[in-house]
C-alpha cells in the first residue's frame, strides 16, 4: 500500500477506471456472443443484435479499450457470418 498521498490517489484513480474499463469491455463481449449465438441458431433478430455488436465494438474503439485494427477485424468477422 502506498504511503504518499499522490500515489494513494492515483490507486484509486487506477480501480475506478479500471472497474469502468471491465464493465465496458464485458458489454462488448456480452454483444457479441449474442450475434454469434443468434446467429448459428438462425433466431429472427440477427439484425438487432448485428447493429448493436457492432456498434459496441465501434464504441470500445473509440475509448481505447481495444485497438482500431481488432475492431475491423471483428466488424469484419461479424459482417462475413451475417452475410452467410
């Protein structure tokens, strides 16, 4: 545990952001296995789900929690499975 007070602020600065980075990169996940999932089974709301994986892999881009090449790596997975 540290003893400076700077450095007891940033602990605490490093748990919230990395308990609202986890939450986020979990929702993500959680988006796509959903596709995934509805898709192999042929449910009727592929769409929905497609639309939102894609837009929380777009949002997980943009705060950094994945890179930009891994976000069209998998819009561009997603995308081929849809189209099948």
């Amino acid at each position: 545990m540290p003893i400076i007070k700077s450095a007891i602020e940033r602990v605490k600065t490093n748990n919230k952001a990395n308990a609202r980075n986890t939450t986020q990169m979990s929702a993500m996940r959680t988006a796509v296995k959903k596709f995934e999932t509805a898709n192999t089974a042929g449910a009727d709301n592929v769409e929905e789900l497609y639309l939102a994986a894609t837009s929380a892999v777009d949002k997980a881009a943009s705060k950094g929690l994945i890179k930009r090449n891994k976000a069209a790596r998998d819009k561009s997975r997603m995308a081929a499975r849809y189209a099948k």
